[in-house]
C-alpha cells in the first residue's frame, strides 16, 4: 500500500487520518479525513482531502459490481443464520 511521504494536518491541527472511501462514487478510494471523522461523540472539522487518483470507468464498474455481491452474500448468510436460530429456538419450545 502506497504511504503518504507527509500526512496532512486537518483544520483541528492533528494528523489526518487515511481512509478508504466505499460510496458508488468513489469505491476503494482512500481519503484523507478529520480523525474524529467516524466518532460519534466528537464532531469532524470537516477536512477531506483524496488521496487516491481517480479510478478508471472500467475499474469503477468492476469494484462497484464486487461490492454488491458481497452484499449480496452477506444478506443470504444473515437470512441462513436467522433461519437457524428460530429452528433451534422452535427445537428447544417444541424439545
């Protein structure tokens, strides 16, 4: 993974944090961004900065058509476990 030679500093004054953007518009792509970006008790100064060139339409389309499979999957594997649970819990009443 290519590394930054300098991280910039957000509009707090710390070192902004490297992360990977995952929207439609950007997949993959990583970012700089405030590191209180993700917290939910502390509010981001809003620095963004991309990292990352812009991705190619090809690579856009591929990257974009993986991330729904995976969804995809991950909705099938949640349905299978749900299905699991309420045969054991049914198995356990019904003993």
């Amino acid at each position: 993974m290519d590394m930054p030679e300098v991280i910039p500093v957000c509009y707090c004054g710390n070192p902004a944090k490297l992360n990977t953007s995952w929207s439609n518009d950007n997949p993959g792509r990583r970012f700089f961004g405030c590191k209180k970006f993700s917290s939910a008790f502390r509010k981001p100064c809003r620095f963004f900065s991309l990292f990352d060139p812009p991705l190619t339409p090809r690579l856009r389309v591929v990257l974009l058509g993986l991330l729904k499979k995976v969804k995809s999957l991950e909705d099938a594997r949640k349905r299978e476990r749900r299905t699991w649970i309420l045969v054991l819990i049914a198995a356990v009443i019904h003993g």
